[in-house]
C-alpha cells in the first residue's frame, strides 16, 4: 500500500513539473500595439518660464528730505495724476523761506540806496562841469566827480546782481516747499509703498523711494527667458499660451512683441528675453508672478495626423516571423545584407556606382555608362575582412548608403552641376558607393509611373496653393530660367549587377552663375540689405521656412503589418503632420506603434530586436537584400 502511494505521488510530481515545463515552454501571440491615425491640431512649441510684469511702471521718490507728515494712499490704492499720496514735514523749508525773503528785503534796499548815491554824485558832476566851464574849477575836482559817478555804476550793478541772486535763492526754498507735497506721476494702481507715516527721509544723494505705481493692470507683460537654442524660432506676433500657478485650469493668451539682444548668462546657461504682451482684463494676472509660456512656432489646424512613435517603430525579421507573414519585396534595401544566423545563409549583394552625368553647357554630351554591382555570391557568415567590408561599410546609416560620396575613403563627390567663380559649369558628380546613388541626376518624366506623376501634380498644386502671389510669381520666374540647365544622369547598376543607363545630355545655362543664384534654393545672391529701410532688427527677420521630412509607419490590416510611406511636417512631439501618405490613410486607420513578442524565454535582452530605440541586434538576423542602384550624376549647370 506504501508503494502505492509512493508511485502515485511521484506520478502526480512528475507530470506537475511536465504540465509546468510545457506552460513554460509555450509562447504567446505577439502583442500588437496600435494607435488610431486621428485629426486635429499640431501646434509646434517652445517651452520657457517668465514673469509678469505690468506694462509701464514708474517709481516715486522725493527731491528733499523730512519727516512723512502724511500718506494719503496704500497698497493697491488706485490714484489719478496729480493727486496728493504723501506730505513730509516743511517746518525746515518755511524757515528757509523766511531767511531768503529777508535776505531779497536787504538786496532791494542796498539797491535803493546806491540808486540815490548815485543820483548825488550825478549832481555834483554837473555842478562841477558848470563851474570848470568858467574856469572856477581846478581840473582835478571835475575828475574826482566824475569817478564819484562812474564807482556808483558799478556799484548798482554788483546790487542788482546780489538781488537777483537773493530772489533766486528765495524761489529755490519755494519749490523745496511745494516738494514736500507728493503727487502721481501718472493714473495708476498703487503696487509699492516703501514708507511709513514718521518715517524721516533723506534727499542728499538719491532720491529715496516712496510708491511704485503700475500705470495700467488690464495690459501686461511676460518676461520669458528662452534659450539660446529655441532663440532662432522667436518671430515678433506669435501666438503664446501660458498659466500661472493661481489659476491653474485656466489658459492664458498673448503675443511675442520683441526678442531682446541682451544674453543673460547663468551657469553657463544662455538665454535671451522675449517680451510677451498680455491682456488682463478681469485683473486676475499680478505682477511678479510665474508664467509657464508655450510660444508656438507653428501651428496646423484639423490635419491628419499620426502619432510619433508610429514613425520610430521599425520591424525587425523576428518581428515578421512572430506574425507569420513575410517581409515586403524592399525590406532591408539601401546597404549590405547582414550576416545571416547559420551558416550559409545568402548574404546581400552590393550595388553597382551611378554613372557620370553630362557636363553642363555641352548639348551633345552624355552620361557615361553606371558600373555593374556585385552580384551576390558571398556566403552568409564570411569574414568581414575576405567581404572587402569593414564595420562602418556593414552598419552604414540610411544616408551613407543613399550615395553621395565614397564613405569608405570618407572623400567627398565634386558638386554636380555647380558653378565656380567664374560661371563655368563643372563636371556632374560621380556615383556612390555601397548601392547608394551618385550625384544628383535630373528629373526624368518618362521614367515615372502614372500613379508617381499623378501624386508629383498632386504635390506640385499644394505647394503652388500654399504660396503668397509674389511667391508664385518667384516660383514660375526660377522655373523660366531653369530651363537651360543640365540633363538627365545616368542610372546606376543594380543588385544583379547590370549596368546603368545613358544620362541624357544637358544643355547650355543662358544665365551667368550669379544670375542664377538669386533664384535657386539654398543658394545667396547680392541682394540689397534691408537694414537701411528697417526701424528694428526684429523686421530684418522673416516668415519661419516650412519643414518637411520623409518617414515611413506600418499600418496594421488584416493582422498584417503594411508599410505606409509618409512625407510629414510639424511636430508637436507626440502627434506628426501627415502631408502625404503611400497608400493613403484615412481617420482611424490603426498604426503599429510597438509589437511585444514573448518568447518564452528568460532570456535576457530577448526582446530588444523590438525595441525601436535599440534596433535590430548586430550579427543576429537574416541576410537582407542587396542595396538598389545608384542615381546618376546631376547635369551640369
């Protein structure tokens, strides 16, 4: 019976720990996470903190020094100009007052009496000038009266002098009293009283300060710092959102008025202050407060949108295994195929160079021939060294593998098509390397599909629509001259290593290099300043340029991710403007934002191939296809 027992427990242990190993060894259905493409606003903003101030504000101080006698207005007191907020003690000032008049009594009474010395000596002078006439006057007598006269002249003026500056003196005291009422400068609230009644003043150096009156609280004003960074978006009239911790549920708006030249520096930290006009209507703002602003560079109303995480998921070829669909015809096109897991997995081929474009100004040149690309014959776990590959060329970015110059020599491709000094075009750009294209090639009608030149008008109309007249008339007028420009550049090989096209040949430009310029993109001509017509450097900036990008997201249909090429615009960090998509999405098209695969595994790092900050893990997933041709060079100019 106890064995029984015993082969019963070991059986029930046994197939416990079976029923747990297959629970454990079991996987889950991948975790598809979406979120719906919606529309609405994209408000792109800058983020800083201020502080309210009001408008104007104007200090009051006095010109002499006392004792306060009175104060007529306090704290949030609202005060008319001219009328009467304080009075010091003018005990002092009277007594100066009655010394001054005294001292002009004086002046005025010297004054009178030199006046009838004068008038004396005046006589006598005539007397004498009488009696020397008749010879009964020695000469030196009629002298001596004659200084007499000319002594009490001078005199008199020294008097008037002193009499003028004794009413000077007397007027000074007067004023000193009428200074010792205080009145407003302005119609204003009162925000400061820096004295109390008794409080004795002094006047001897600065004057002391006494009320700070706000001259209108219904406008207002913030102070933002922005960095130095964001300073460059600041234009004069953008929208500003900001709240204040008093009222936190309630949005604040008011405008940029002015970005100030002056830099403040603060642990190496600078930024510059931007001045922020307010209306206050209701007095809810107070002064000294803190605003959080968000100043809003750009901002796109009722557009559809996708989130941006969307943009940042990119599936991996565990993640189409997980799903159990197969990746798109394009998936890993642009560089080199990875290593593949096992051995003798296919690894990608290289592609070929882009050819040379025809050199500008030369009708009858052409492009020369693209080289052929490496067809794909390596194995898939070779060494780097025997691939001709080192680190770099096998995890080249995007942009290192679209062309445009040799990344392995880090040499830069001769600009196709650009002018030198003297006007001459140069010859166009050579091919990349590492399956990217080459130079610039011209645009090429004939080799684009009906659906590529219906979205081609279809952009092309948008972005006439979205232009000013005068911008649509620059627009046509460069299109005018472009025409004698260069050619078509040839196509580069491909995977399977065929060689690229002929690039067509380009024609002469009828205008110099500097003629030109003035039209092309990117491009600075000697045009006239603005600063002699201007008034302020904030009206030598213009309209913020539009930014657009390229990107791509993956719908989720049918339980199977598809891939949407999106051209996109303003960003508000978390939701993206879509300007164009292809194929297009609609509202509440579901975009694939993550997908979570559990791999019933502890292992660790086991899901970080779906991790789009991390990536794909280097030397872990299948080879991927080879790069695509490179475009041919750009036609000369």
């Amino acid at each position: 019976m106890k064995k029984l027992l015993l082969i019963v427990f070991i059986l029930a242990v046994a197939g416990s720990a079976g029923g747990w190993y297959y629970m454990r060894k079991s996987t889950k259905e991948p975790e598809v996470r979406t979120a719906p493409v919606t529309r609405g606003d994209v408000v792109q903003a800058v983020q800083a903190t201020g502080t309210l101030e009001a408008v104007t504000t104007v200090q009051v101080g006095t010109q002499v020094g006392g004792i306060i006698q009175e104060l007529y207005a306090d704290f949030n007191s609202i005060v008319k100009k001219g009328q009467v907020i304080a009075r010091l003690d003018p005990t002092i000032l009277d007594t100066q007052i009655e010394q001054q008049r005294a001292n002009v009594t004086r002046s005025q009474a010297d004054l009178d009496r030199l006046k009838v010395t004068l008038a004396d000596a005046q006589q006598k002078l005539d007397r004498a000038k009488a009696l020397s006439a008749k010879q009964l006057l020695p000469q030196t007598e009629l002298e001596t009266a004659q200084v007499n006269v000319q002594s009490t002249l001078a005199q008199i003026k020294s008097s008037e002098a002193a009499l003028v500056q004794a009413q000077s003196q007397l007027h000074t005291a007067e004023v000193n009293r009428e200074h010792t009422v205080i009145t407003a400068p302005i119609d204003g609230i009162v925000i400061q009283r820096a004295v109390e009644p008794g409080q004795t003043v002094n006047a001897g150096m600065n004057a002391p300060l006494l009320f700070v009156l706000a001259a209108d609280l219904t406008k207002m004003q913030v102070n933002a710092n922005i960095d130095e960074a964001d300073v460059g978006s600041m234009r004069p009239g953008q929208r500003v959102t900001f709240r204040v911790d008093a009222f936190p549920n309630e949005t604040f708006v008011g405008a940029v008025q002015q970005v100030r030249l002056q830099p403040t520096t603060v642990q190496n930290v600078v930024t510059y202050q931007t001045v922020i006009d307010v209306p206050n209507p209701q007095y809810k703002l107070k002064p000294g407060m803190t605003a959080n602003v968000s100043i809003e560079v750009a901002r796109k109303s009722n557009v559809l949108r996708v989130p941006a995480a969307a943009t940042r998921f990119r599936p991996t070829a565990e993640t189409f295994a997980a799903l159990k669909q197969e990746p798109p015809p394009d998936f890993g096109r642009g560089g080199f195929g990875g290593r593949g897991r096992n051995a003798g997995g296919p690894g990608g081929g290289q592609g070929g160079f882009g050819g040379n474009g025809p050199t500008g100004g030369s009708p009858a040149a052409a492009a020369t021939t693209g080289t052929p690309g490496n067809a794909p014959s390596q194995t898939a776990n070779a060494a780097p060294a025997a691939q001709g590959q080192s680190q770099r060329q096998r995890n080249a970015s995007p942009s290192e593998a679209r062309g445009g110059g040799d990344r392995m020599t880090g040499a830069a491709p001769p600009a196709g098509g650009s002018a030198n000094a003297a006007g001459t075009p140069n010859a166009n750009g050579s091919g990349g390397f590492n399956g990217g294209g080459g130079g610039r090639g011209g645009f090429d009608p004939n080799n684009m599909t009906p659906e590529q030149r219906e979205e081609r008008r279809k952009r092309l109309e948008e972005r006439m629509a979205s232009m000013t007249p005068e911008e649509r008339a620059a627009f046509q007028e460069r299109m005018a001259q472009r025409g004698a420009q260069g050619g078509f550049g040839g196509r580069g090989g491909d995977p399977n290593g065929r060689t690229g096209a002929n690039g067509q040949g380009g024609q002469a430009p009828a205008q110099s290099a500097n003629a030109g310029a003035a039209n092309r993109p990117g491009r600075v001509a000697n045009t006239p300043s603005m600063a002699g017509t201007a008034t302020t450097i904030d009206s030598l900036f213009g309209a913020l340029p539009t930014v657009e990008t390229r990107g791509q997201a993956w719908l989720w249909e049918n339980k199977q991710l598809k891939q949407v090429r999106l051209r996109l615009g303003v960003t508000d960090g978390t939701n993206i403007e879509v300007l164009d998509a292809n194929p297009a999405l609609k509202d509440g098209d579901e975009i694939v934002t993550n997908v979570v695969i559990d791999t019933g595994t502890t292992t660790p790092g086991a899901n970080n191939a779906n991790n789009p900050l991390l990536g794909p893990q280097r030397g872990r997933g299948p080879g991927g296809p080879g790069g695509g041709g490179g475009g041919g060079g750009r036609g000369g100019r």
